[in-house]
C-alpha cells in the first residue's frame, strides 16, 4: 500500500487511492484519484510537483473558519476548486476543538464524539453539496484530490463512497481507509499536533485523548456506513438520493475510472 503514498516537503497524507480491485474483476486506475491533507503548509517544490501532476479540480471539505485559518497555497489558476460555505455562518472554531474544550479529555469520550461526528458527516448538508461536486468532476474523467484538514475523516468517508460506487468490496474500502494511520505517522507528528491544538485552545491536552482523534478507527467508519443504512437501507441508495449518483452514474464512473 506504501507506493500509493505521494511524498511531499511539508504536504500530508497524500496518496493515491485508486489501483483497487473491484468485485466484477475490473481495476481503478491510478492517477486519477488522490487524497490528501490541507495545502496550507506546501513549499514551493511541493507547488512545482502538484502542478506537474495535471490535476483538474480540487474538492476542499473543509469549513471557512479551517480555510481562513489555514488557506491552501495551492492549486493555482489552471485547477477548479470547490469549497461550500453553506450555513457556517457564526463559527469561529472546527467543532473538533470545541470537543476538546467541552470534553473531559478522556479517551473514552474523545472516541465517542469522534464515532457520533461519523454518523454525521454523511448528512451535513454541506458536506453532501461537496461529495456531489467531486462525483459529478469525476465523471467528466479528469484527476482529481479531495482534502480536508487532514485528510482522514471527511475525505476517509468520501474516499469510501467513491470506491463502493466504482465496485470495490467493503474489506478493501476499510482497508484503504485504515492505512490513514500508516500514511501520517501518527506518532511522529503527534507532539507537533499537540502544540498546536493547545496553543489555540489555550489548555493542556492529554496525549492519550487526542489519539483517538488524530488517528482512524474502523468502528468510525462503520458507524457511518450503518447510519446510512439506517436512514436510507444500503449506501447505494443513500448515493443515488443525496448525491446524485445512481445505477446510470456509477456506470459512467466505472467506464472512466476502471479498466
């Protein structure tokens, strides 16, 4: 899985997560679909190789507290990008730092309010305009990245949906999923987190409560994927509901996303 890694000076988490056998045989291609952490931090040789890559459009999930905050510092001009400010208005803090400021910073309670925001992502309506702007680029056949802030929670759920649309089996979605853990060295970059999140929420952190946070869990998944049958009956039909993408569209995106 490690050759799906794209390194970069100071960009995270950047990785290919096309190259997965589907369920009828067939294989999503590479280079066409990419993942990744916020550009806010990427150097001018990271700018120089993104531009190299041809990537067409660029979904940002993030919220416009996280974009102000952290602006992206690329893509440039040739690439379209799409970002949803609907109803953020009033928000001055990522909901994941009110958590900690409200949470009594167990581990316990950290890894519940992270499988709770997972059975909610699915429906924010925000969220659901950007998954419907990333399938509706991807049908037009050119690469594409979709980030959050980390790259991980978010863009973990989309990155899924994306796979189970173009046929992948569930063990390989959490496969994909999972290596999250792996492609951030969590551990290296764990006290540099730390810092930081303290510094903005003026309080101490445990290190052992933000683990829960800063990693991937496959019940974090899960609880997501089992909300969307709950409220929908499969993920296929929630897809074709709330994103657009049914039996028609997931065709057009096998036809140009597998080979």
């Amino acid at each position: 899985m490690h050759d799906r890694l794209v390194a970069f000076e100071r960009v995270l988490n950047f990785r290919d997560f096309g190259g997965w056998n589907t369920a009828d045989g067939a294989k999503v291609v590479r280079g066409k679909l990419y993942r990744s952490a916020a550009f806010n931090d990427a150097s001018d040789a990271d700018i120089a190789r993104l531009n190299e890559m041809n990537v067409s459009f660029l979904v940002d999930l993030r919220r416009p507290e996280e974009r102000r905050y952290e602006p992206n510092k690329w893509p440039g001009e040739t690439t379209r990008v799409f970002v949803n400010d609907e109803g953020a208005e009033g928000i001055s803090l990522p909901p994941h730092l009110v958590a900690l400021m409200q949470s009594d910073l167990s581990p316990a309670s950290t890894r519940t309010y992270m499988t709770n925001l997972y059975r909610e992502i699915p429906f924010d309506p925000r969220l659901i305009g950007l998954y419907r702007n990333w399938f509706n680029e991807l049908a037009e056949g050119g690469a594409g990245v979709i980030h959050c802030a980390a790259g991980k929670d978010r863009t973990g759920i989309g990155c899924a949906l994306t796979l189970i649309a173009l046929g992948v089996d569930e063990e390989t979605v959490f496969a994909d999923y999972e290596f999250t853990n792996q492609a951030v060295d969590l551990e290296k970059r764990m006290p540099k987190i730390q810092e930081r999140m303290e510094e903005r929420l003026a309080r101490k952190l445990d290190p052992e409560a933000l683990r829960p946070m800063l990693g991937v869990e496959i019940g974090y998944l899960r609880a997501a994927l089992d909300a969307i049958d709950a409220k929908h009956g499969s993920v296929l039909s929630y897809m074709e509901s709330e994103l657009g993408v049914g039996a028609h569209e997931r065709a057009v995106l096998r036809g140009k996303l597998t080979g």
